[in-house]
C-alpha cells in the first residue's frame, strides 16, 4: 500500500461548501445543515483503504461520542468507484450498517469535494470551528495498520475537546498518513502528493 500524507491545509481557511448524498438516508447533505454547531468534523474514509479499516470501528464509537456533544460529523468517501466498486454507494451503504456510522456517508462520486478540501489520503480530518474556520488537519492517532500501538484517537480528541471547551488547540499538529485518493484518471489535482512509499 503507497502512503500519503495529508497536504495540511492552512489554519482557518474556510470550510468549502459541500452538497453531497448520505448513502444510507438518501438525503441531501450540506455544509449550512451545521451551522449552529459548536463545530465541525470533515472526514475523508473509505471502504476499502486499510489505514481506514484499521481504526473504523473505534471511529464509529470516536464520532457517536461527540456527535452526542453536539459536534457536525460527516465521513466522505471520495474514491474512483468505477476502478474501485467496493467503495461504491452500495457497498459504503453496507459498510455504513456494519461498522455503526451514525454519521452521515457522502459519496463526492466528482471529487470536486475532496479537491475544495485538498484531500490527499485516506483517512484525512478536518475539524472546523462555530465559524466553519479550520482549527485541526492531522491524523487520528499515531497508530498504524501493522504496529503496535492502539488506536486511540487521541490528536484529534485532544484538539475536538479544545474546541468544545474554547481552549487553544493543542500544538503540533501532525499529519494524517494513509493510502492515496483514488482519482479518476486525468482528474488529479495539482496538489496531489507522491507518496511516500
């Protein structure tokens, strides 16, 4: 598996909007659905990468915590789903139900979303603030598929509950590394990162 890093994108650009459908309600997903919230996590998973499988079920209990804490949460999945149908709408929707994602799954099948966000890897974070100012890009945890060390989520906890209690966000933030974006041949951002090997 190539590993890919995520591009980092600068602190407190603004979350670009998104109009995407939740594979498992159908409905209609927007970025203003959040606005009232004391913030928001942007989450780019799939199915199939195993840096995402590797920490999905301790995500899905990771998100259904602060969702009950009043945090907007959507996982999006913007892989090439013609090269690769596992993770295709049907089978996110399966994924979805098996795993317990009470969030909502979106499906950017265009991969304009993950190019507005400059996505690079999967899983990549974002969470944004009240204002939808990014406050964290980086990984879950330092745990990897392979090693030794458990997967805890705690970067991305330690930045979320920050945020929640209106503290500084804890410094340095690092990385998010995982497989690649799937692009759909020809449609490769100008950002897109060589991996690491």
């Amino acid at each position: 598996m190539a590993r890919t890093a995520s591009t980092m994108l600068p602190l407190g650009e603004v979350a670009p909007d998104f109009e995407l459908t939740d594979v498992v309600s159908g409905q209609t997903v927007r970025r203003d659905d959040f606005v009232g919230r004391p913030g928001l996590l942007v989450m780019f998973i799939c199915n199939h990468c195993p840096f995402v499988k590797h920490l999905a079920d301790p995500l899905a209990d990771f998100c259904r915590r602060y969702r009950q804490l009043g945090l907007g949460v959507v996982g999006i999945s913007s892989n090439d789903v013609e090269k690769y149908p596992q993770d295709d709408a049907d089978a996110m929707r399966v994924e979805a139900q098996q795993r317990g994602y009470d969030f909502p799954y979106l499906l950017d099948e265009t991969q304009v979303v993950a190019k507005a966000y400059q996505a690079a890897c999967t899983p990549d974070f974002f969470l944004f603030d009240a204002n939808f100012h990014l406050v964290y890009r980086g990984q879950f945890d330092s745990s990897r598929p392979g090693g030794e060390l458990p997967v805890t989520g705690q970067d991305l906890a330690a930045a979320i509950d920050a945020l929640l209690a209106g503290q500084p966000i804890p410094e340095p933030q690092l990385p998010s590394l995982g497989c690649n974006i799937k692009w759909i041949p020809g449609n490769e951002p100008p950002y897109f990162p060589a991996p690491l090997g």
